[in-house]
C-alpha cells in the first residue's frame, strides 16, 4: 500500500516548470517504438558527454581505475558507451513509470524465476540483490510484473520529482518506502514480500560500513545486507537486468539465492557481495552507473581517488544548500 499523494496543482508555480516541460518530453519519448528509443537514446547520451562536467570526469575515473588494462583509448570509447547507456535509461525511467503491462512484457526474457517461486512458496520473502545499474528502475518495473514486490528508494531533494517518481514506483510496487525506512523493510520480508535492494553505492557512515574491495581498489561498502537477511530470515536472490543489442529489448536475469548467506562477518559478506557485482559489470560494463564516486574514501581511512573532483562538488552542494 502507497503513501498518500502530494496533489500535482500543489507544483504549478514557476520554478516547476523546467521539470514539467523535462517530464513531458521523456512520456512522450516512453511511447516510441522501441527503435526509434534507441535513437533518441544515443543522441540524449551524446548531448550529456558534450556538457558532461563533473559527472563526466567522475565516470573517467572511475573507469581509469576499474579497467586499467583498457588503456586510454579503451577506456574513451568505454566512457561514450556509457554516456550512450545514460541517455537510453531516461527514456527507460519513463517507459517503468508510464509504459503499460503488454508493452513491458513484449520487451523482456525473463530467466530464473524459478528461484523467486521456490522463495515466496518457503513463505519467508526475498531480497531481491542487484546494483545500480542504468536498465535500474526498468528491472525493477520487470520484476514487479511478476511478483509482489517492495522497493527501497532515495528521496530526491525537488518535491515534483520526488512526487512523481514515487507515484511511478508504486504503479507497479506492492510498497514504496525510502532507504531508512529499515522496519518497512524487515516488515515487508516477513509478509512474504520481495524487496528490491541495491547496496552497492558508496557508504561510510554508521555500523553498517566497511571498506572492502571492488575491481582490487579498497570502496566503502554498505553491509547492512547481512543485517536484513538475518532479521528478516530471507534469501538473497541477485537479479540482473541487461540492455540487450540493437532492438533486442532486454533479458531480466534471476540467479539461485547466496548459499550460506548471511555469513558470521558482515564485512566478508559484503565483500561476497562486491565480487558478483563486479562479474555481472565485466559482462556489460557500459550500462553500471559509473557517475558516482564509487570508491570515495573519508579522512584518514584511505586515498582519496578524485582529488579536485570530489572538492569541486562538496563547493556545489555547499552553494545550493
């Protein structure tokens, strides 16, 4: 069951309308065929890697240091890729808040279900493990298609956006709850839900932290997985979805759950953890979400891989607040 909706009239003053006219651009690039997407996809992917700043110069890092046998050329071209995977996962968040049912299931192959059906007839749930990816909320509007299904979200900071993105995930998600909302979690678990989780993005603060490895280099990584398998007594089950070729569409990929999960080290389990994301990336490594400073590391507790980067956007977030 959703949370009550902000009426939309409350976001008519002027400062929305940027949003609402980026809004309607995107539902009307949701309701192209699937070609056509594909297009405009590679050319909004191209507008980006022209006016990319920052984001750009983080996602060169971090692909410098994730694939240093690429060399400099490969990893250019594995950098316009990605920005390529960007544009198409706009009009993709736009096809999973506003595509209808038939046209999702045109679009996709499922594999492995077979482990989410043996998960909910154990009647304990499961959480549904994957990483932020580009294809991330349409994996998710796939996967909601086939079972009931909650979802983990970050809010977003503008009230408009923040309004219809939750609108759109609870379109097809039994629940919609934000990251913090922990006992909405461990409640859905034990209602014999499915939560979708992904904990791979930076994180350094409070217990549910430790700086493992991803790609050989030393990232903050959440732990809290382990944490929620126990309280919830649920299965991990990783699920992948991946941007086929050309006009393909896309295969939903559903693995058996982590054998022996959660371990007696938190740590050692996220580590676990990091090595299939890394996996999974080496097979399409274009469509991960490199924008982010994945391997960021606090203080004294490590190098600080971004340098003027990493102070150039602590300026920015100072400026806005």
């Amino acid at each position: 069951m959703g949370s009550e909706q902000t009426p939309l009239y409350r976001f008519l003053a002027p400062r929305f309308w940027p949003l609402w006219l980026a809004l309607g651009v995107v539902r009307l690039l949701a309701a192209l065929p699937f070609r056509a997407q594909r297009v405009a996809g590679q050319a909004i992917g191209g507008l980006a890697y022209l006016f990319g700043g920052t984001r750009k110069a983080i996602a060169a890092r971090n692909l410098e240091l994730a694939f240093p046998e690429l060399g400099a050329a490969g990893q250019r071209q594995l950098l316009r890729r990605h920005f390529d995977s960007l544009g198409m996962s706009v009009i993709e968040t736009g096809m999973c808040w506003w595509a209808s049912d038939e046209r999702i299931a045109r679009l996709v192959e499922v594999n492995g279900f077979e482990h989410v059906e043996a998960a909910l007839a154990a009647g304990h749930g499961g959480i549904m493990l994957t990483g932020h990816f580009t294809t991330l909320d349409l994996g998710g509007r796939f996967l909601t298609r086939l079972a009931p299904v909650s979802a983990m979200y970050r809010p977003h900071r503008n009230p408009l956006f923040e309004e219809i993105m939750r609108r759109g995930r609870e379109r097809s998600a039994r629940q919609a709850f934000v990251k913090s909302d922990v006992r909405a979690m461990i409640r859905a678990l034990r209602t014999n839900h499915l939560v979708w989780y992904a904990p791979d993005q930076a994180h350094q603060r409070g217990k549910y932290s430790a700086v493992v490895p991803l790609f050989g280099i030393p990232a903050p990584t959440n732990t809290a997985t382990s944490a929620f398998a126990r309280l919830g007594k649920a299965p991990v089950i990783p699920f992948f979805p991946v941007r086929l070729p050309g006009a393909a569409g896309y295969r939903l990929e559903i693995l058996p759950p982590l054998e022996d999960f959660p371990g007696a080290d938190p740590a050692a389990d996220a580590e676990r953890i990091n090595r299939l994301l890394e996996e999974r990336i080496r097979q399409c490594p274009e469509q991960y979400l490199w924008v982010h400073r994945r391997f960021k590391i606090a203080g004294a507790e490590g190098e600080d891989h971004y340098g003027p980067l990493a102070r150039k956007r602590k300026r920015k977030r100072r400026s806005s607040s």
